[in-house]
C-alpha cells in the first residue's frame, strides 16, 4: 500500500452539483436565522439587535431561495 495518497491539485464539479452545495449552505443559514428568531421570541434569549439582524437575514436568504427556486 502507497504511504500517501496522490491527490490531484485541481477537479472539476458540475455545475447541478455547485448549486446543490450553494443551496443546501443557504438553507442551513436560514434554518439558523429562523432558530435564533424563535429563541428570541419563544424563549427570551438574545438581545432585540441580534433579533432584528437574523429577520432581515431570513428575508433576505428567503428571497434567494424563492429566486432559485430551492
């Protein structure tokens, strides 16, 4: 067995694949922007800045997953 393993300096992905990726990375940002909300609202924690930042992250992050269609 090889002691390392050749790894190529570059590789390609396909375009499907890169947008898969962009969006999953996306969603897992909004689904943090909304939980951050929920704690705020549903639990008291947070402060009213943070609150106000992670709603207009939501929205923001909404309107790109609407626009590409995720």
């Amino acid at each position: 067995m090889a002691r390392k393993y050749d790894i190529p300096k570059t590789f390609e992905l396909d375009a499907e694949i890169v947008d898969l990726i962009a969006a999953q990375s996306l969603k897992d940002h909004y689904n943090m922007a909304v939980d951050s909300v929920d704690n705020f609202v549903l639990h008291q924690k947070g402060c009213p800045a943070d609150y106000e930042y992670y709603m207009k992250l939501k929205n923001s992050l909404k309107i790109v997953l609407d626009y590409y269609g995720r």
